[in-house]
C-alpha cells in the first residue's frame, strides 16, 4: 500500500502539470493605455497596464515583456533596458478571478510615433523548470509630437515671413466675391466688364471684387543629409522649426500646408526597384487653418521616421516651380542642407513667385553660402 503512495503523489503532479498546460493563458488579458494622447516631447505621461485572470486557476508567478521606441523611457523600472528599442518586464502573481493594475510613467524625450503591438506573456509551470508562452496582440499607440521653439530667430524670421504675406494679401482680387459695380476704365481686363450693368447704364460697366482673405503657406521640409558628417539632431530642428512656424501661422488664421521627403514611420517599405512610387510614403498635409488641421500637421511630422533614406529635394522644388502658377501660395522651406543643386532648384522657384523664404538650422562650425537675391534666408542655431 505505501508502494502506492509515490506513485498517486506523481500522478497527481503529472495531472496538475498537464491541466496548468492546458489552461494557464485561458481568459488571460493584457491590457495597455496611455493617460495622455497625445504629448510633446519632454514631457511625461503613464502607461497604464491591466492584468486580467477570468479562470479559477491562480498564476504563481506571471512575467509581462513588451517593448515600446527608444525615445519613450521608463521610469523607476529596474527591469527595463534599452538597446534599439525600449524593453520592459514586469512580474505578476495573480489568484484566480484577479484583476491587477500597474501605471508606469514614461518620459517623452523624443517625438514620435509610438506603438505596442505584441505582448509576451510567460509563466512557469508547476513543480517543475518548464516555462510556458503565449503572445498576445496589442493595438496601443501614442504620439508625441514636436516641441514648439521659442527663440529670437524664429520670432524674427517669422515677423519678416507675416510682413511679406500681408503685403500681397491685397495685391490679387478674389474672383469668388462681388462688391460692386463701377464705370469702365482703360486699364480693366475685358473679363471684368458686366454685360447686364452695361446695357442698363448705357455704357462699359465693370464688377468690383473684393481681394482674397490671405495667402496660404506652403512648408517644404527637406530632411536630406546636409554633411557627410552632421548632428544627428538637425533633422530633428528642422521638424521642430517647421511645426513652430505652422502653430505661429495658423494662429494668425493663415492656412497652412506641408511637403516634405519625410517617411512615414507606417508606410510599407519600398522596393529597391520601384523608382518614383519608393516614395510613397512621403508626408503631405493640404491647406487649412484650423486647430484641428494643426494637429494633423503634428501627427504627421511625428510619424516622419528620420532613418529611412529619403530622396534628394531639388526634384520636389522643380516639380512645384514648374507646375505652380499661383502668387498667391508663399513658400517656406526648412533645410539644413546647402547642395548647390538644391539651391539652383530654390532659385527657379523664388524666381516665378517673386521670393522665397528658407530657414536653415546649421551648427556654428557649418560656413555660410552665398543664396540667389530672391530667396530670404535665415541662418537658424539650433537649440539645446
């Protein structure tokens, strides 16, 4: 009968290894949330994490891996390390029908698109040194969009950049808006003149139209490499510069748009040999001025993945100089790069619009270069 005794404890063991197998990741749940959605970068925000056990059977030790962008750190979290991505583990001991919450706080330090899409979960089984595994889909994202620049040389660039926009506010009549009629002169286009008006007063008669609301600003932001050796944080001034002008222009009700070379961190990666369409997953937002066409701005130079390659800028521009013909479109490009290539293309363009405007942010080591008279440049320091 004592022969018998080992061998029950075994078989016990045996069935409460095979059923902890079995149903161990059974109603198991993993969920993930940001406080905050979106931030800027610099700022912090929590991750809120919910462990959820819908079963009888208790988990004597859970450990939780995900990981999120290098730019998100977490915060007093022993277990996480960073190497190209963010890697955090956390360790659980739930009973059965147990919920369990943990915030973790997360410093923004770079802006940027951020997603969780995968958690792995693994337990050890009992009374033994086997370790089971399951992964679990997640759909948790954040952005953190750029950080505004406060500085005298954006101030001043862009006073210079309003004064010019409202000195042609007036100088282009908006077809769309009648505000009277008058006698016909000379210089009038024959377009002008009212048939209906003329016949009734027996002479020429020409409509009066009420000139056009504003200029729209268009942003080219060129993220091309300006040196063979450069500051890994110019492109990312850049970005800045151009989301700071946009915030400071659609605050004066000025309808903004953006172009620029910039991948998007979500578009699918081209192939070697698919020429033009490798760049498809450029970002590009179309005109407006409210706050909510602000944010679509951020979002989209938050999602710009500064490590994939991008195409040279200069083809943007001469497509633009030879497809534009509307004065009333100001153009403001955000270049560190100074290629002469480049800037024969800038030139063509401020040629048949009657100006440009082009901030650069350079280092203090990177020289000056001479820039055609009808391009406005600024030199722009970068910001510690």
């Amino acid at each position: 009968m004592i022969v018998w005794i080992p061998v029950g404890i075994a078989l016990i063991v045996l069935i409460q290894q095979l059923l902890f197998r079995k149903f161990w990741d059974r109603n198991l749940t993993v969920r993930f949330t940001f406080d905050d959605h979106p931030v800027t970068e610099g700022e912090s925000t929590f991750l809120e994490e919910v462990v959820t056990n819908r079963k009888r059977l208790s988990l004597h030790l859970l450990q939780v891996q995900f990981q999120l962008g290098r730019g998100l750190h977490i915060q007093g979290n022993a277990n996480a390390s960073v190497t190209d991505r963010s890697n955090c583990v956390e360790y659980y001991s739930l009973r059965g029908c147990e919920q369990l919450t943990r915030r973790i706080e997360v410093a923004c330090m770079q802006r940027g698109y951020y997603q969780i899409l995968r958690t792995t979960l693994l337990a050890p089984g009992l009374l033994s040194s086997s370790q089971q595994i399951r992964y679990l889909p997640q759909a948790t994202s954040l952005y953190v969009f750029p950080k505004l620049l406060d500085a005298p040389d954006v101030t001043a660039a862009f006073e210079h950049l309003l004064g010019d926009v409202l000195s042609k506010k007036y100088l282009y009549p908006d077809v769309f808006t009648f505000r009277g009629i008058r006698e016909y002169a000379p210089t009038d286009p024959m377009s002008a003149i009212n048939q209906k008006a003329s016949a009734r007063y027996g002479r020429p008669m020409v409509n009066l139209r009420d000139y056009t609301a504003g200029q729209e600003i268009c942003i080219l932001l060129n993220l091309e490499q300006p040196a063979i050796r450069f500051d890994r944080e110019l492109p990312e001034e850049g970005i800045r510069l151009a989301y700071s002008l946009a915030a400071l222009l659609i605050e004066k009700k000025l309808p903004v748009s953006l172009k620029t070379n910039g991948r998007d961190i979500l578009a699918p990666e081209a192939k070697e040999d698919a020429g033009e369409e490798a760049y498809t997953g450029e970002i590009s937002v179309a005109s407006g001025s409210s706050k909510e066409h602000l944010r679509s701005i951020a979002e989209g130079l938050a999602r710009i993945d500064t490590e994939k390659a991008v195409r040279n800028f200069d083809g943007v521009v001469r497509v633009i100089a030879e497809r534009q013909n509307d004065n009333a479109v100001t153009y403001l490009l955000v270049s560190s790069a100074r290629g002469e290539v480049l800037i024969e293309a800038v030139a063509q363009l401020a040629e048949r619009q009657g100006g440009l405007f082009w901030l650069a942010p350079l280092e203090r080591d990177m020289p000056d270069i001479p820039m055609p008279a009808c391009v406005n440049f600024f030199r722009m320091a970068r910001q510690v």
